[in-house]
C-alpha cells in the first residue's frame, strides 16, 4: 500500500461546493477508485491558497515533521481536472515543479465521483 499526499485547491473548497476535503479525495483513496493506482495511505493533505506560493514549502515541512515521505502526491480533482481551472498556474506546471523539487511522482487528479 503507498504513502500518498494529497494537495486541494482552497479556493475551490472554501467557496462551498461540498469539498472541504471531506471525503472523495479520502474514499478514492481508501478503495483504490479513481486516480489512485492502489488503496493508498493519506499521510498528508494539503489546501492550496492563490496564488500557489505555499505549496512546495509545505511538503517539505511535511515531510520533515512527520519524517514520511510519499511514494506519491495527487492533484485532487478540484485543483487538476475543475473548470475555470487555476489562474495562477496549470496542474501540469504545478506537478512538473513538485517533482523536481521533491523527486516525488506528482498524479493529476483524485477521484471521478460526483
Ligand atoms: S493558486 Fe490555484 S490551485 Fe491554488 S488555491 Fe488558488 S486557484 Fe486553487
């Protein structure tokens, strides 16, 4: 079973549709559904806040505290796959960054549950 970080988009949570992180990103996870490639251990989950810049210090803070690394970091759904998406960056540029800066496997996207 992977250790998986999960990062949300917090404008897209806090504006109230239903996803405080609550359960998709978590049931996704525990089931293996979606976009995760094996019932996956959340260890860590982050909210975005605009305009991004907090991101990739958090994991690294995260990752020194609880002294677990990831096997893998999810895009949820609401930051990879939402329309209008981020006007700050693109989930692709986003992933590209987390893996150089952390070497860990960035995947768009959470779970297909509506
Ligand atoms: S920077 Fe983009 S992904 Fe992050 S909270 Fe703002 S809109 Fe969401």
């Amino acid at each position: 079973m992977k250790n998986v970080a999960v990062i949300g988009c917090g404008a897209y949570q806090d504006s109230g549709y239903g996803c405080p992180g609550e359960w998709r990103c978590l049931k996704a996870a525990a089931l293996g559904e979606g976009n995760y490639e094996e019932k996956s251990n959340v260890i860590a989950f982050f909210t975005c806040e605009c305009p991004g810049r907090t991101v990739i210090p958090n994991i690294g803070m995260s990752m020194k505290l609880s002294e677990i690394k990831p096997d893998v970091i999810h895009l949820s759904s609401c930051m990879a796959k939402s329309k209008p998406g981020c006007p700050y960056t693109s989930p692709e540029d986003l992933a590209k960054m987390i893996t150089e800066k952390t070497g860990i496997k960035v995947i768009l996207g959470t779970h297909d549950y509506h």
